[in-house]
C-alpha cells in the first residue's frame, strides 16, 4: 500500500497575493464607477434642501429666517412637533450661514453680526443638547437678538 499523498499547500503570501489582486481587479473598479456617482448624486439631494426658503435677497431672507426661528423657539416642550421643526431650523440656520457668511459686503453689518450669534447660540443648544428644550433665559436672549437683527437689517445696518 502506498503512503497517503498529500495536496500541495498555497503559501499565506499567495493566498495574500490572490486577495490583493482581486482587489485590484474588482473594487478599484467599482470606486471609480461609484465615487463620481455618488458625488453626483450628493450634490443634485443637497440642491434640493431647505435653501429654498431662502431667495438669495439678505434682507428678505434675514427677515423670513427671523421669522421662522422665532416660531420655532415658541413652540412648547411637548408639542409634537417640536422635533421637526428643530430639524427644519438646523438645515435652515446652516444653509443661511453658507449662503451669506463668506459674502464680505454682509459679513460686517451689525445685522448679520447679531443674526450670527442667536443662530450660532440656537445651533449650539440643538447639537449639544438635542433632546433638551430652549432654557428661558436662552430662548429670551435669542428672541432679543433675532428682533434686533430683523430691526438692523430693515433700517439698512
């Protein structure tokens, strides 16, 4: 009887050298078919956000932003739909920042200055404190400062 034969074993660094080159034959591939896609697709959604609220006049928006934010924060702890009106004013405190903070002829009015800050300060509290409603000594400043911002930026300050 003959001696059992054996199977010739692959190496690990063939076995790593097989799983490197499909890797190479088949996801380098895929991320070049699927980077621009989703790119694409990235950018197409976010045109699609909340900024069509804003028009793109800085008076207007900053006057409808006021608005809005000022409704937002009335809103009592247990209305139900507190949590959806806290997502349409994160999208909306983002896109009238991205809009309007690297326009230098806005940047430095006393407007966009006060509007800054009750939307740097409204912004803070939902990312730091999500599930939390408004303190009253914070919702009263940002109420200040929202009226300040709207009054600033109708008298052309």
């Amino acid at each position: 009887m003959s001696p059992p034969t054996r199977r010739p074993r692959i190496g690990w660094y063939a076995f790593l050298a097989l799983i490197a080159f499909l890797r190479r034959l088949l996801v380098r591939p895929a991320l070049v078919l699927l980077l621009p896609l989703s790119l694409w697709l990235g950018l197409s959604l976010s045109a699609c956000s909340s900024s069509s609220l804003l028009s793109g006049n800085y008076v207007n928006d900053t006057v409808k932003v006021a608005q809005v934010l000022e409704s937002a924060i009335a809103l009592a702890a247990d209305d139900p739909g507190r949590s959806e009106a806290e997502t349409q004013v994160r999208a909306l405190i983002n896109d009238y920042t991205a809009r309007y903070r690297p326009r230098d002829g806005v940047n430095g009015l006393a407007s966009f200055t006060t509007m800054q800050t009750a939307l740097n300060s409204l912004a803070g509290h939902y990312a730091n404190y999500p599930n939390r409603p408004l303190p009253e000594a914070l919702r009263s400043r940002i109420d200040k400062e929202l009226r300040q911002a709207e009054a600033g930026v109708v008298r052309g300050t």
